[in-house]
C-alpha cells in the first residue's frame, strides 16, 4: 500500500458562536516547500487536485463550505467548480483589472461567494469591495484604530468581516466587539495536517471515467462524449465491436454506431472493463474474476429485479476498484460521484444490490454459512440455481475473450 503523503492543510473558520462556519485549504507538502519556492499557480492546483481527486471534498470539509486562494491565473481561467463547494478567495496581490472584475462578475451570476484575502483598503480596490461576499481582515497587519476604521468602512448590508489571524483571546473579543461575523486563527484552532495515499494520476484518470460511465442519467451522446476523451479507449471498442464476438457484415467505424449495435448497457460495462485492465501493474487474472464476479451479480439480479438486473453487473465490477487503484474503498467512493445507493451496496451490502453482491463474493470464495439461502429460496434461487449461476459467469467469460482483445502493440492510425 503507498504510504500516506502530506496532501494540505485545512483551518477552521469560526462564527460569532464559535460553531465552524467553514475551512480555509492550505498548502502544505512532504518536502516542506514553501509557496515562493514553487509559485502560488501550482501551489493552489495542487490544494485543488490533492483535495477533490485524491482525498475527496467531503472528506475534507464535510458539508461546510471550503475557501481556496485562488491567483490571476485561475480567477481567468478557472476548474469546473459548482457553487456549493468552494468560496473563492481573492488574494491581496491581484490587481482588479477589467478581465479579473468579469471573471468575478461570471462567478457572482454562477451563485459563488466571493471573499478578499488579507484586504487592505484603497480607494483603487473599491471594484473589489462592490462584488465582495465576506472580506477577509488580517489584524496582525493593522492597529486596533485601523482594525476599527475597516470595519466601519467596509461593514455593509451584504458583506460579511472575517478576522484572520487571530491570536489572543483580547483581539477575538474586540473584534467581535467590532462586528466581525467569522474570526480564523492560532487562538481558535491552528491549521491541521491532511493526509492521504496519492493514487498514481493514469489511475486517477480511469477512477473519473468509471464514475462518468456509470452516471445513472447518462445519454447516449455523452456516453459516446465521455469515452472520446480517451482515444486508446475508444479505439479497443471499436476493435471488440468488430470482432467475432459481434458477428456482423458491416463495419462499424463509429462509436455512436457501437454504441446502438451493442448497447448502451453493454458499451458502458466493457468501456469500464477495457479501462480498468489496462492497468498495467495488475493482472489479467483480475480481470476475469471481476468480470466474472460481476456477471454472477447480475444473473442473481436477474432473480432479485430482473428490470435492472445491469445495475448488478456494475455492483460486481465495482466491488473490485480497490483491488485495481490500491486504496480503501471508503476512500475511493468518497472521491467518486457514484449514488447512495451504489455506495451503500459496496461499503455495507445494503439492499437488493448488496445482498447479491455479498451472495456472490461467498460462493466466490467457498464461504456457504455466509449465504442467506432461507432469502434466496423466496427468490426461488435454490442451491443449485445459485451454483449454476457461478459456472455460467466462468462460461460467459471464457466465451467472451475475444471481447478483450490484446490492443497493447496497436496503435490507432
């Protein structure tokens, strides 16, 4: 298993009850750089990628929302956030020029919540005080004169003060005397260590492709969107839609087109499949006791709720992520976009989904005390219907080989 790195830091960030409002993200890292040392874009990407990719959001921050420094750069051009996740944090050394102003005026209309970091006022900065959401007052860099003249200038209807720095227990009473809403601070809680297993980023990548495909509102168009992305990926479809396994006459030389040949259920499976077995530090064996594990799922969801018996499929091919991406499958789900019933299934063997899942990983590995035949037999699953469930995913796999061809040395032209 990787060892844990240093991934960032997280600050609590108060309000006048003390109760935790929200949480600052921090850079932090194993090798004890320094934002100057490596430039405040990078730094910020990897709080980014380091809190949505490889820990997860909520495993963060829970259900609080999460501020972030954000530079020029990323105010222009910025990551596929949803205004719920994040406050975006303007930090001190940005000029409000007409492109920046935009960019905050787009996130404004988007619902985001917009906060100055370490304000000073000037009468410049006023464009930034008119879209300000909270603003951010460092009172280690001020006097109380000065802490006092801010709040009574930039204390307005809609606009919220957040005292930072906060060191004693005299400056946290004056300014909540002042009126600051939320306070941030040594004197509060000191910023904490976050740590995590760094999943190599060709996992990472495989991770978001299988949370994409198994979306239970995706179209076929953004089926066909989500898999393009990856053109190794598409090209394997395209050669296993025209194998032997798919007899037909006519090429098929489009994904769209083999999508409607095979079936969205089936293109979405075995895009997950191709993506996870070309993994290359995995082997094929675990490949085909996924793909068999899954098939048997299904089979006995076939019994179970035979309308969406492909769900089954998809809850024994997941069951073996951690296995593939070397990581707790709590930690996996969190940073995936899968559904509470999907996640349930996987982590507790809840419901219908669960119960075929964890009937099918017992008969997998010979634990027949561990099955609840007394719940099978009102299915009208029998001992020998549950074994013959088993020999037919064995022969749907072995039957299905070619579906997997070795694409390794073919490049597409």
């Amino acid at each position: 298993m990787p060892k844990e790195n240093v991934l960032l830091a997280r600050q609590p960030i108060y309000n006048k009850d003390l109760g935790i409002y929200a949480y600052e993200l921090l850079f932090r890292s194993d090798s004890n750089e320094q934002i100057s040392d490596i430039g405040a874009d990078t730094a910020t990407s990897m709080v980014i990628f380091n809190a949505f990719s490889e820990i997860g959001i909520r495993n963060v921050v829970g259900e609080h929302p999460a501020f972030i420094n954000f530079t020029r750069n990323l105010l222009i051009t910025p990551p596929p956030f949803t205004s719920g996740e994040i406050v975006i944090e303007v930090l001190e050394d940005i000029e409000p020029d007409s492109e920046v102003i935009n960019s905050l005026k787009k996130f404004k209309q988007q619902g985001f919540t917009i906060a100055l970091d370490d304000f000073e006022y000037q009468e410049h900065l006023q464009s930034f005080v008119d879209l300000a959401d909270i603003i951010k007052i460092d009172v280690t860099a001020l006097t109380e004169q000065q802490i006092a003249e801010h709040a009574a200038r930039l204390k307005t209807p809609g606009v919220a003060l957040l005292a930072e720095k906060v060191e004693t227990q005299e400056m946290y009473d004056y300014c909540k005397k002042l009126g600051f809403d939320y306070f941030q601070g040594y004197f509060l809680s000191r910023p904490k260590i976050m740590k995590g297993r760094k999943i190599p980023a060709n996992k990472l990548v495989v991770m978001k492709l299988i949370a994409d495909l198994q979306h239970p509102d995706i179209t076929p168009q953004q089926l066909n969107d989500t898999i393009s992305k990856d053109p190794a990926l598409s090209f394997k479809l395209l050669r296993m839609a025209n194998s032997a396994a798919y007899r037909r006459n006519n090429k098929i030389d489009s994904l769209q087109r083999a999508i409607l040949w095979i079936g969205q259920k089936d293109i979405k499976h075995w895009a997950s499949m191709l993506a996870l077995s070309n993994l290359d530090d995995k082997p094929h064996a675990l490949t085909e006791l996924t793909m068999a594990r899954a098939k048997m799922c299904e089979l006995i969801g076939g019994y179970l709720h035979s309308q969406h018996s492909a769900l089954f499929f998809t809850i024994g091919m997941l069951s073996m992520l951690d296995a593939y991406l070397d990581a707790p499958m709590e930690e996996l789900l969190a940073s995936m976009d899968l559904t509470d019933e999907i996640n349930g299934a996987l982590l507790q063997h809840d419901g219908q989904l669960g119960f075929a899942l964890k009937t099918a990983i017992a008969y997998e590995q010979g634990k027949w005390g561990a099955i609840d035949w007394n719940k099978l037999k009102k299915y009208n699953l029998s001992i020998l219907g549950i074994k013959q469930a088993y020999l037919d995913s064995l022969q749907w796999c072995q039957d299905r080989d070619l579906r997997i061809p070795d694409t390794s040395n073919i490049k597409p032209t």
